[in-house]
C-alpha cells in the first residue's frame, strides 16, 4: 500500500485506467500544466520529470493532496469491485480469460501504437471489457516508432516521421512468468530464431500483452521488425503477423493464461490459429483435420472491412519461404496448409489470405454493422459455395465507442444531471436516458456551445503551431493563424484515414456553390479536415494536398481548414466540438465507422451516407442523410448524386435550422434533434453494449459456455 503522494501517483500512471478517469488526468495537469503537455500527457513520462520532493511541494500549495488520495482509492475500488457484469454472466469466461488479438490498440495518444479506427475499437474494447469486469487479454504488438506523426510540407504534400517512444516513458512493465521471470518468447524464421520480449500493460481491470523484437541477441534487421505500424513490405508484414500469431499464443502461455476463448480482431492474427493446431497435433496427438476443428471451436473471428486492401494476401512463396517447416511438423502437404487460406485450395497460384484462414479456422465470425453482414456473407459467400448467400455463417456486432473516454465534460454533466449520477452504469439501458429528453433546450445548447468554442480555440492554436513550423521567420504567421474560424459558424468537422473511398473532397464538387454555402454573412459556415493518408497511398495524399490548397483560396480561407497529426487527443477535441460530423463514403464501403458515435454522446450530430452504422442508426428525426440509400452501378453517377445529395441538405435543412434561434438564441429544432440524438443512439452504439453482445453471442459459446448452431 503506497502511503506518499508519489508512490499513489506512480500507481495511478502504472494502469492506463487514468486514460478515461478525468479527475486522475486533472490532477496530473494541475500540478503542472506547462509539463504535462511537454510530456505529451504521459503520467508516467512526468513522473520522471518531477522529483518527488517536488510532487510534495506542489501538491502542498495547490492543494491536490486530497484529490490524488480521491483519485487513488477510486481506482482501488474499481480493480476491486466484485459486483461486476462479467460476475454474473460470463460463467466460466470469470476463470478463462478472452484472449483478444489484434494489430493496433488505440488507447491514449501517448501510445501510439494504433492508426485508425480498428486500433480505437480495440482499445474501447479492453475499456469495456474492464468496466464490465470481462477477464481479457490483449495481445499486440509494441510499435517503437509507433505510427507515423503528419506534417505537411508549404504545398500541402504529407511528411511521415517516425519518433523513437522510450519505453521508460510508457506505463509498461515487463512480462514475467509464473515464478517472476522475465517471459521472452521465441519463433522461428528463415533467417534463425528470433526473439521477443513481452510488455504488459494494465487496462483497467483488463490486461494487454505487447511483443517487442528489440532484443539485443536479434540480427539489427529483426530488431527493427516491429519498429512501425503498417511501415514495411510484405515480407516484414508476414513477419510481424508471426510474431503477433505464433509469438503472441507463447507470451500467453509464458505468462501463465490459459484462455477459454480466442478472438481474432480482423485478420492480421490469425496465425495464432496455426500455432493452436501445432499444439494439438504435437503436444495432444490430434490428427491436423481434428486439431482444426478444436481449434475453430475456440475461436471467435471479426471481419472489419469490404475493401480488397484491407485483407492480408501472401504469395505462397513467401508464406512456404516462412511456414514451410509447419509442414513436417503438422504432417500435412504444402496444398493443405496453403489450403486453409485460400478459397479454392487447389489453386497453386491462390495466395495466402488471412480473412480465409480466419474463417476457416473459427467457429463464428461477424461483421461490424448489420449492413456489413449482409456485404460480408455476400462478399465470402464463395467459401460456402453451396450454400445461399443468406446461410453463410457470418453474423455481426455492430461497433461501439467507450463513452467515458469519449464524452466531453460538460455533457458529462448534464448526463449526471438528467441520466443520473450512476449513468455510467446505465448507459446500455434505454430507459435511462429518457431524462435527456427533458433537458432544458439551454441547458443541453450551452454546454454543446462550451465545448464548441474549446474545440475552435484548440484548432486554432494547432493552426498556429503549424503556421510557425512552416514559417519561423514570418513573425506575424501565427497571429494569422489564430484569427482562423468564427465562434459562431456552424461547424462541420471530418476527420478520418485518408483512405479514397472516404471521398474527403466530395464536398469540392461544385466549388462555387460551396463558395455560396460557406460565404453566407448572416449564415456562415466553416469546416475542420484532420486526417492521415496512408504511408503508401498518394491518392490519399493527394486528397490532403487539395483541401490544404483550398484553404488559401481567398473564397474558403479561414472557413476551410486542415489539423494536422490527427490523433486521439485531436478526434477528441473534435467529436466534442463541431455542429455537424461529415461521413461520406462510397456505400457500402464503410463497414460501420465508430467517429460519429463519439459525436453524438456529445450532442454533435451526424451528416453521413446511409452506409455502416448509419444505415441502422438514422430514423429520419436523429441526425441528417445523404441520399437515400441506394447505390448506382456506375461510381461517376453515384458521385455526382451523393454530391448533390450533400449540398442540398446542407442548404436547405440544416443551414436553416442551425440558424433558426428562439428569444434566448437556441436553436431549438437543432436541439430537439440532439435529443433525439442521444436518446435514440446513446445506448445502442457504446463499447458496453457490443462487449455484452460479444460475450452473450460469441464469447460463451465458444468456451463451451452455452450450445449454438454451428457452420
Ligand atoms: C474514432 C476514430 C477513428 C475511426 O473513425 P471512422 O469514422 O470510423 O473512420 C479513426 N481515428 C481516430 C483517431 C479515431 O478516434
């Protein structure tokens, strides 16, 4: 039991339960603002910046001494609460652990291991599965370069660098086995064994295990493997994969778990499978057919996207190159193993593609939105040839975002206001939120208002730190920069991965009626772009460089505007800040999309094509659509019709209704409808509602916690 301030603080910084426990990260900030932003809002970073004498002083003056203590036995509660949702239904889950693999884990920006939203949906997962007290382990890898920081250069071309993350500085600790060893696992690759140490993160309740082959007995070149997210060839891809799949099921077993249930979060793990059939076959006796099926019967499989990019292929040289020596070792040909990951296994030319093995060699699968179910079956229906489209076993989960990571503190207010102060233990029941239907119209616009002129005040600094970077010798750049954006304009925020088919320029189509819509004195309209491309894609980036040149045409200057870096911190501002969330894909591209539920938590409502959640979520009073759901064969046509679609709402709905004000300047069907808003979506669309689903439909059944029809 630490008894001093900073040993109560280094416990706090040590679990990243402080990343959704706004009176933890207050106190941080408080004792030292100017530091606590030096050191990217890394509690464990400032604590080896602040001498502990120092902490005493501090605290001393500014009072904090009871808040930490507050905050400290906070978080003791929590990690020892046992009245817990997982207590009462997850059965034989509460001895077995989840064990959750996935590429990416996006849980604070001080962690950059993640790029978009797969790696935000992972890390709201483990917040869930913490709240809910589900036993689950996470299972990544540790990026030490992390994911690339964005610049732009003066015409608007993205510049990719890659930082170095001390480990001192990250709230890791070294994995150690059951009798306090450091755990270092080992795999085999062509060039020799490679090993990899194991970090251990806490989430909360929850745990994460992070694989790092930087360890000094590897060549250089394997040092560097696990350096960069999505930063290599293939052959550094097939790599990583192994070490997430092979290495990540042995730090498991190192450390002593032995989970009752494998989830496989998009195809990129799926790897571990193999090493579960290896354990079978060598350490079981089972025959490769029936280590197949035991291990599909263990293990759960989520598909996050319909895009052909977005799925792992090998050449099925470079897997033999890799996983020719499973051959002997399972007793199977090359065209077995091969065959697990292709769709006609006979097919010598076939790659490798790790969506297939995952669907193979798990016992169900699901999409990520009730519209990307029907995609997907669609989409694999060639896998089960024989069977209509509608039978192909892959269910869904639609996504969710954890809300207290997400929500503003001014909305946190009025929800313990009008939800009631246990809300947060709430938030999946309908009922609950009936109270914000009754919220004063005043009440709900000021607080959205607060958090607007926040997020226009943040912009602004970020467009002024930029300005100063691409221009240190204009001394007059930033206060340019600062005199960006109106307080008052209705603001349309869009911020995502660059990927093409988000179409971040739709709204480009028609530049002057855009001019007209954004040039309106009495009606002024302004939009936020943030966003990064992918390393590889120029389309991508080419998008960037056109909205950056729009936003020094004279027309759009000051109502068009590009963030750069976009991050966790940077969507937060943002979710919590704009009027209006712009999504507009090629439907039905967008599997589901979690950044406009974050908006609407916070009163923000959504403007999107009828694709991925918003196709369920939209009932025609809760946010606004883009067309009407239909998609024409031709792509020109499509563009043009969604383009239209787009500006015609935006003119003569919502522009009119923002600025249609009562007596005390309310807009109050603007209100109504973020009412409507948060009571129809704030309890469906959380990270607690798709953790249950998971658990009740998928979890269970696959550690033999209930029967259920099988493939
Ligand atoms: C939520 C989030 C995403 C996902 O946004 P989509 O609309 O689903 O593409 C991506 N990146 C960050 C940083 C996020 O917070």
């Amino acid at each position: 039991m630490p008894t001093n301030l900073t040993d109560k603080l280094r416990t706090l910084a040590a679990n990243l339960f402080w990343t959704w426990h706004p009176e933890i990260i207050g106190v941080f900030r408080d004792l030292d603002p100017e530091l606590w932003r030096q050191v990217n809002f890394s509690p464990v970073a400032f604590l080896r910046a602040l001498p502990a004498d120092e902490i005493d002083r501090r605290s001393l003056i500014l009072n904090l001494e009871s808040r930490i203590n507050f905050a400290y036995h906070r978080q003791v509660e929590y990690l020892r609460a046992e009245h817990t949702w997982a207590r009462y239904h997850a059965g034989p889950l509460n001895v077995r652990p989840v064990a959750y693999f996935s590429a990416e884990f996006g849980i604070h920006e001080s962690l950059p291991i993640y790029s978009g939203g797969l790696g935000v949906l992972s890390g709201d997962h483990l917040k869930s599965a913490s709240d809910l007290g589900v036993p689950l382990v996470g299972v990544g890898l540790l990026y030490h370069q992390g994911y690339f920081r964005q610049t732009l250069t003066a015409d608007g071309w993205q510049q990719e660098e890659y930082g170095f993350m001390p480990i001192d500085d990250l709230p890791l600790q070294p994995a150690l086995d059951e009798k306090g060893r450091v755990v270092e696992v080992s795999i085999d690759l062509p060039t020799g064994r490679l090993g990899a140490r194991v970090w251990r993160a806490e989430i909360g309740r929850a745990t994460l295990l992070l694989l790092d082959s930087d360890v000094s007995s590897n060549s250089a070149q394997d040092r560097e493997l696990t350096a960069r997210l999505y930063g290599g060839d293939r052959r550094i891809r097939i790599r990583q994969e192994l070490i997430l799949g092979f290495g990540g099921l042995r730090a498991l077993r190192a450390c002593g778990f032995d989970p009752g249930c494998y989830h496989l979060n998009e195809g990129h793990s799926a790897f571990v499978t193999l090493e579960r059939v290896r354990e079978r076959v060598e350490n079981d006796g089972y025959s490769f057919d029936d280590a197949c099926r035991d291990v599909a019967l263990h293990t759960v499989f989520t598909t996050h996207t319909p895009v052909e990019a977005g799925h792992d292929r090998f050449a099925p040289d470079l897997f033999d190159e890799h996983l020719g020596w499973l051959r002997d070792r399972l007793g199977v040909s090359r065209e077995q193993l091969l065959g697990l990951g292709r769709v006609n296994p006979g097919d010598p030319g076939e790659p490798f593609c790790m969506t297939v093995a995952a669907l193979r060699l798990s016992r169900s699968a699901n999409a990520v939105s009730a519209l990307h179910g029907h995609v997907s079956r669609r989409m694999w229906n060639r896998l089960w040839p024989n069977r209509d489209e509608r039978l192909v076993p892959i269910g869904h989960v639609t996504n969710g975002v954890h809300i207290a990571s997400w929500l503003s503190p001014s909305m946190a207010k009025v929800y313990e206001r009008h939800v009631g102060d246990r809300w947060i233990h709430r938030l999946c029941h309908r009922d609950a939120w009936e109270g914000i239907a009754k919220t004063r119209d005043l009440e709900l616009w000021e607080a959205h208002l607060y958090e607007k002129h926040k997020l226009v005040e943040f912009v602004r600094q970020r467009l002024a730190a930029q300005e100063a970077r691409r221009a240190p010798h204009d001394p007059s750049a930033p206060a340019k920069a600062a005199r960006l954006l109106s307080r008052n304009a209705l603001t349309i925020g869009f911020a995502r991965r660059y990927a093409t088919y988000k179409r971040a320029t739709l709204l480009f189509r028609d530049l002057d009626r855009l001019a007209r819509l954004l040039g309106d004195k009495a009606r002024p309209v302004q939009i936020i772009y943030a966003g990064k491309a992918h390393p590889q894609d120029d389309g991508g980036k080419r998008l960037i460089q056109h909205i950056v040149q729009l936003s020094r045409d004279p027309r759009f200057h000051g109502k068009v505007v590009f963030v750069e870096d976009y991050d966790l911190g940077v969507g937060r501002h943002l979710v919590q800040g704009v009027d209006v969330w712009l999504n507009n894909p090629v439907k039905p591209l967008e599997a589901c999309g979690t950044s406009g539920m974050k908006v609407t938590l916070n009163g923000g409502l959504n403007l999107s094509i009828l694709d991925g959640w918003w196709a369920e979520a939209y009932d025609g009073a809760n946010g606004f659509a883009i067309g009407a759901g239909d998609v024409h064969a031709k792509a020109e046509v499509q563009e043009e019709r969604d383009a239209n679609s787009l500006y015609e709402v935006l003119e003569k709905t919502i522009v009119p209704m923002y600025f249609k004000r009562n007596v005390e300047d309310v807009a109050v069907d603007w209100v109504a409808r973020m009412k409507n808003a948060i009571t129809s979506m704030a309890w469906r669309f959380n990270s607690d509602r798709m953790v249950m689903d998971y658990m009740l439909q998928c979890y269970l059944p696959a550690c033999g916690g209930l029967s259920t029809q099988m493939k």
